[in-house]
C-alpha cells in the first residue's frame, strides 16, 4: 500500500513538474553565472578581441560550473554562423530562449553596442553592479530563512526535550517505583 502511494506520488507529482523543475534550476544556475561572464566579457573587450571570439573562447573553457553557460554561447556560435549574425545578436536569441532576465538584459545591452558600433564597457559595469547587489540581496534573505528555520527547529526540540523530561519525571518514576527499581 505504502509503495503504491508513493508510485502515485511520483506520478502525480514529481513526473510532472520534472522539466519546469530543471528549467528553473538551469535558469538560477544560468543567472548565478553571469556575473562571471560580464566580467570575461569586460576583460576580453578591454584586450580588443572580437565578439565572435570571445564567445568562442568562453566556450572553450573546460570549467563545469558553467556548463549551462557556455551551452548557451555555444549554441549562440553556431546560429552566428548558420544564420549569418552577429556574435552578440545570436547570443542575445538564445538567450531568450533561457528565460533568465539578467542575461537577456545583459544581451541585449550587447547587442544594441554591436549594432551600434559602441562601448560597452560603462554598460556591462552597470549591469554587473546591479546583477551583483541582486544576488547579494537574495543570499541575505536566503540566510535569514535559513536561521528562522534553525531557531525553529532548535526551538521545538528544546520544547519536546523538556516535555520529554518533566514526562519522565511525572510517569516514568512512579513506574519505576511499582516495579520495584
């Protein structure tokens, strides 16, 4: 009955929502990593390389952390060359495809500047600042959720610790004095 339950579980829960799950981890995880490619972006636009190989040497990196990144670049270099556009315009469309907003922002700064033939560099500041204090709010919340969870939880075990022993003392001794211990 219990394994019935729980194959019913699976299916009516977890089955479902099994992609909308890895989206939006795949999203967080896209969203932690772009700061790190502002940052590569700002220091490969400073040493005056190209947008096209700067995507192709960010994906050429063999770091598994960012993964999910470099999947996006890279499928942004092969519709650069299959569609013929440029570098930062195909990395903005598949960055669309992410659903994470920051780097669609972010992209689309790039690809504006590529089109336009600007500097990019005040506006990656910008966006790597803001993305920053972003994450930095959302790591303090997460750790204010974290301790209230943890004084919660140290909380009810003090509480049934103590009714634990005051139980004890009001039934566990007159028990053991009826049988003679």
């Amino acid at each position: 009955l219990a394994s019935a339950f729980a194959v019913y579980l699976y299916a009516g829960l977890v089955l479902p929502r099994k992609e909308k799950v890895a989206a939006d981890k795949r999203r967080q995880a896209i969203r932690k990593l772009t700061p790190g490619f502002i940052a590569y972006v700002r220091v490969a636009i400073a040493g005056f390389d190209t947008p096209a190989v700067i995507l192709e040497r960010y994906t050429a990196r063999p770091d598994k952390r960012s993964a999910p990144m470099r999947e996006v670049t890279a499928a942004a270099l092969d519709v650069m060359q299959r569609q013929r556009v440029r570098p930062f315009t195909a990395l903005r469309d598949e960055a669309r495809k992410t659903g994470c907003q920051e780097l669609v922002d972010l992209t689309e700064a790039l690809a504006q500047a590529e089109s336009e033939g600007a500097d990019v560099t005040a506006a990656l500041e910008q966006h790597e600042q803001t993305l920053l204090l972003v994450l930095e709010d959302e790591f303090k919340r997460m750790l204010k959720r974290r301790t209230m969870y943890l004084l919660l939880f140290v909380a009810i075990s003090v509480v049934v610790g103590i009714l634990g022993n005051l139980l004890y003392v009001m039934v566990g001794s007159v028990f053991f004095k009826g049988i003679g211990v």
